[in-house]
C-alpha cells in the first residue's frame, strides 16, 4: 500500500482538481461521506448515537460540517463546537449548508470551557476535524490546547478526521498537544504520522477511504515511493519436492565473544528455522559448544585467537550464493582486524553480507569502506537507532523513525537499511517500506540477532536481498504476535514460533 506525505497529498489533490475536472467540493463531499460510512461499519446504527462534531477554521473543518449534515440523515442529535468562522471558501459552503439544514452550531469562543465540557462528555462519539494533514508548528493557543485535552478526558469515544489533530502527518510527532482517536479515517493512502510513533498510537484503528483521486496521477509519475509492507505484496522461497540441502541455501554467521555467546547462535537458528538448508557459525569454542549441544545440525568453526586468514578461508569455502551475517555477538576488541574482516567481506567477496549489532559499530569508525564496494555488491545493514546514530553520528532521538536520514544514507552509500524500531524503516534510498507487524515479545535481547538469521535465510534461498528484507522484517513481526501473553517470553521462544508463521504464509 502507497504512503504518501502531507506535500504528496496536497499535489494529488490541487491535480486531481486542475487535470480531471474534479472541483475540491465534490472531493470534500466524499471524504465526509466516507467518514460517516466508516462510522457506520464501525458501530453500526448511528440513529441511537449522540455526535458532536469539533470543526476548525480550515479544509479539514469542512470535512467536519459535511459529516454533520450526512449525519442528519440518521440522527437529530448532531452538534458542532465550532473553533472559529471557516476561513476558506469550500469550508464556508458546507458550514452553510449545515446550517440550512437544521444543524446547531456552538461557537467555542462563545460557550467556555464548562459548557464545551458537558457538550464533549454527554456525546455517544465525538469527531475530531480541528486540523488536518497539513500541521507543521507547535499548537500555541492555550484555548485550544484546553479544547484537545477536554476532548482526551471527557470523550466517550474519539473519531479523528484524516490525523488526530496535533499530529505531524510526516514524521508521527506531537505537536505540543494532540488528540487521542480510537479510529482515524484518512484519505486515499495512510500517511508516515499514522505509521510512526507516537502518532500511530494516537491514531488508534486507521481506516483508508477513497474519495475519488484519479489512479492516474500514481501511475505516471515516479514521485509515489514509500509504502506499507502487508502480507499481498511478499515472497515467499520456493520449496520444490525434489530438492537437497544445498537448494536451500547456506548461511555463515560470524560473530560471538567471550561476553556474549548467545547472539550468534540465536541468528543460526533464526536461518535454520526460517528454511536454509546448511547454516554454518564462524566464533569462539564455547560460542560454538553451546551451538552444537543444542542443534547438532549447525556446522561450528571453532576460532581460539582472532585470526584474519583462517575466517577468510572459511569464507571463501562457502557457497559463492552464501549468505554472509557479521557481528551478533562480536564485541568492539581486536578493532583493526575485524575492520580488516569487514573490508574483506564488503570488497573481496561477491556473497551477500548483512552487517550486524558490533559490525555496525565497528563499520561506523570505516564508513568509506562502504564506498570502496562494487556497484553489485549487496550490503544489508540492520542498526537499532542507537547503532545508526554512530552511523550517522546523529543523537539517537534524531535518527529514531527518520525514514529521510535512512533514504539519504544508503542513497549515498548504495546499501540496503533495515532501521529497526516498533515500525521498521526498509530503504535502498529509491524506495522505502515502513512495516507495523510485530508487539513488545520482539523488545527483548536476541531480538535483532534472530531477524538477521530471517533475512539471510531468505536471501541464500533465492529471494532478491531487498524483497527478502521486506518479507523477513514482516514475518519477524508476525511471529512476535504469536507469543501468547505478550512480552512474558525470551528471545529463544520467539525462534521456536518461525516454522509456525511460516507455514502460513
């Protein structure tokens, strides 16, 4: 599914208008209609229910006074707190024709806050059309900033209009305040403030109206490049009868320490349980006496000392169709050689790589050795925001959910970047998946391990990297939502639930 920014819309809308004779009134008539279609899927009769509809000053407003005349037709107990006078001219057609309708309109600036107050609390449901998608600044108006907050305490039930009104349609910010929906209905394609934090929280249930925007404009032009990851646009690997263990791939995971012994054994059995046929482990002899007492079928390379040569050669007797994951696990010690590691596996090699937990921080004191790769070579890099900011070198709150800073990134560095979070950023720079699959079982340690061991599972099965990105972080996420009491699981419970998800996609 598209994803659109706020600009996108607006030039959707402003061509819809200038090249398919489709005026912003009938446009403002569907999406109110629309609105009261999706109350009406949602709770049923509506001839039962109070509404109070809150409209602003501008587009998103005239959404609202054409919602409360459609909900004339079902109910008499329809009301508008009116935050001022409509300020553009399609707004101020349908205040009038509410109104000539038999609508009641309170002015906000006119009944107080006690009056708005017992207005809000004794509605069944109450709409938010106070702004749209187009909100950029700070709210700064304490009387509306009372109004959003009487709206969060005393609503029965919130529908918002487009966004929740406060929310940056662009980045999922609050801006100062906003409203907490319990359904949003957005118009033609959700926006990335429905998918990112904190305003997917707010959105509450999203539901996507179409109101007439011309299939068109999408289709000739190469502006549409972000998109939701759902289950309709996945592949799956090929499983034919006849196969053999080596049709199926084969993963090495180098990685592991003396501090951490888990990490890649979680990413082996991520790739053994997601199908690949041989699945190999590069590390440390308790790393790899571990591995083999729980799974004998993982084949081990015990590595005492850090030794250059003797990983190259273990590299170099895999598959040239391996998948290569590097740094579970690692620890930041002997830096000079595992930066020598990652500049043989980014430039020597043809294998696939996906960089890693501690790779990452390593790769981050080397970021040029990105720029020394072939323009074939495929590079995954799967950072949580706080390797990313190292990246980047960005404070962690600026990387976090900024799918602009990840486009830039491997834009310039011709990389895949899996920016991992409650939504997860996928980017090669030319196109971008935002994916909302998963809950907190995945907010765990090992969590980021396993999705590595998905992913090279995937590719070592034939899948291109980048659609074996989109279909593991989605599945990944899928599997978190098997846990049956969410959040009270290891990391090693979630690996055990894969072969589940998997059979049924």
């Amino acid at each position: 599914m598209l994803v659109i920014t706020s600009e996108q819309m607006r030039k959707v809308e402003n061509l819809s208008i200038e090249n398919f004779m489709i005026n912003k009134d009938l446009l403002m008539e569907r999406a109110g209609i629309s609105v009261v279609q999706a109350l009406w899927n949602e709770f049923g009769r509506l001839d039962d229910k109070n509404f109070v509809i809150i409209c602003g000053t501008g587009n998103n407003g005239g959404d609202g006074y054409v919602i409360a005349r459609d909900l004339l037709n079902y109910t008499e107990a329809v009301r508008v707190i009116a935050i001022g006078e409509p300020k553009t001219d399609v707004s101020k057609v349908n205040y009038e024709r509410f109104v000539k309708h038999g609508g009641i309109v309170y002015k906000y600036d006119e009944i107080g806050l006690e009056k708005a107050t017992e207005t809000i609390s004794s509605s069944d449901i109450v709409v938010d059309a106070i702004f749209g998608t187009g909100i950029k600044s700070e709210i700064v108006d304490e009387s509306l900033v009372r109004l959003i907050e009487l709206i969060n305490i005393y609503s029965n039930c919130t529908v918002s209009v487009d966004i929740p009104s406060g929310v940056n349609a662009d980045n999922g910010k609050i801006m100062g305040v906003a409203v907490q929906a319990y359904l949003t209905v957005t118009f033609g394609f959700p926006k990335p403030g429905h998918l990112l934090f904190p305003g997917r929280d707010l959105t509450g249930k999203l539901k996507v109206a179409q109101i007439g925007i011309p299939s068109q404009i999408f289709s000739s032009s190469n502006d549409f490049r972000r998109f939701l990851i759902t289950g309709d646009n996945l592949k799956k690997p090929v499983r034919p009868k006849w196969a053999h263990k080596k049709s199926f791939g084969e993963v090495l995971i180098i990685g592991g320490s003396k501090q951490y012994l888990g990490a890649p054994i979680l990413s082996a059995l991520g790739a053994l349980k997601s199908g690949t046929g041989v699945v190999k482990i590069l590390s440390t002899s308790d790393v790899c006496n571990i591995a083999i007492s729980h799974d004998p079928s993982l084949i081990c390379y015990k590595m005492e000392q850090f030794d250059l040569s003797y990983i190259k050669s273990i590299v170099e007797s895999c598959s040239q169709k391996a998948t290569v994951v590097v740094g579970p696990g690692w620890s930041q010690d002997n830096m000079p050689e595992k930066i020598a590691v990652l500049k043989f596996l980014i430039n020597d090699i043809n294998n696939p790589v996906i960089i890693d937990a501690d790779g990452l921080n390593i790769l981050s004191h080397n970021l040029e050795l990105l720029k020394e790769k072939s323009h074939n070579k495929q590079v995954i890099l799967t950072p949580h925001p706080g390797e990313f900011s190292r990246l980047v070198h960005f404070d962690a709150e600026q990387v976090k959910q900024n799918y602009t800073l990840a486009e830039e990134f491997s834009n310039y560095y011709e990389v895949i970047t899996v920016l991992k979070d409650a939504t997860t950023i996928v980017t090669d720079g030319k196109h971008t998946y935002f994916n909302i699959s998963g809950n907190t079982s995945l907010s765990k340690a090992g969590s980021g391990d396993i999705l590595s061991g998905i992913i090279a599972s995937l590719i070592s099965q034939g899948l291109e990297p980048f659609e074996a990105v989109k279909t593991g972080v989605y599945l990944f996420g899928l599997v978190g939502e098997t846990i049956p009491n969410e959040g009270a699981n290891s990391s090693y419970d979630v690996v055990c639930k894969i072969p589940e998800i998997f059979s049924k996609i």
